[in-house]
C-alpha cells in the first residue's frame, strides 16, 4: 500500500468518526475539512468532497445539498465508525 493510500485511509476513518461524534450525525464539508486539520490531516476541500462521494458510495454516507455538502452518517457508517463492521478502503478503528 503506498503512504497516499495509508492517509486516504485514515482521513476516511476519521470523517466517519467525526460524523459519529456529531449530535446529529450530520455536519458540512467545510467543518469537516476544518475539524480533520486538528487530526494532523491537511486536505484541499476537494479531497474532502472526493472522500465524501466515496464514502457514499459505500452507503457509509448521504449527500445533500450542492455547493456545500452536508454529509449524514448511515447505520453503515456508524457500524464502521464504531469499529463494529470492517470496509475495504477505511482504516479499521481502535476502539475508544
């Protein structure tokens, strides 16, 4: 795996997480890319809305909106945030 795909990995995580944390599950790209900065990441918002599509496509996700997405966590999506399901791709967590 290249150090590229390492990171990938581990920003995915930690949107999910961060989205799991949320009270509502949910929370724009821009938090989102402003929260994932205080984990040591440093993504253009276009990484960000590209993990973010992906993400979806793995039904870990729901997209709304158009010029500034608002991610929703699914159960999927807190299955593997909470490390209870693993996804090919995410960085399987330690537990809390």
């Amino acid at each position: 795996m290249s150090y590229a795909d390492f990171v990938t990995e581990h920003l995915r995580i930690t949107i999910l997480r961060l989205l799991d944390e949320s009270p509502s599950m949910k929370s724009n790209e821009s938090v989102l890319a402003d929260a994932v900065n205080e984990f040591g990441f440093a993504p253009s918002r276009d990484k960000v809305r590209t993990e973010l599509y992906w993400l979806k496509e793995q039904g870990l996700v729901e997209l709304s909106g158009e010029s500034c997405l608002v991610a929703g966590l699914t159960a999927r999506g807190e299955d593997v945030a909470k490390c209870r399901v693993t996804v090919p791709g995410v960085k399987r967590p330690t537990l809390r």
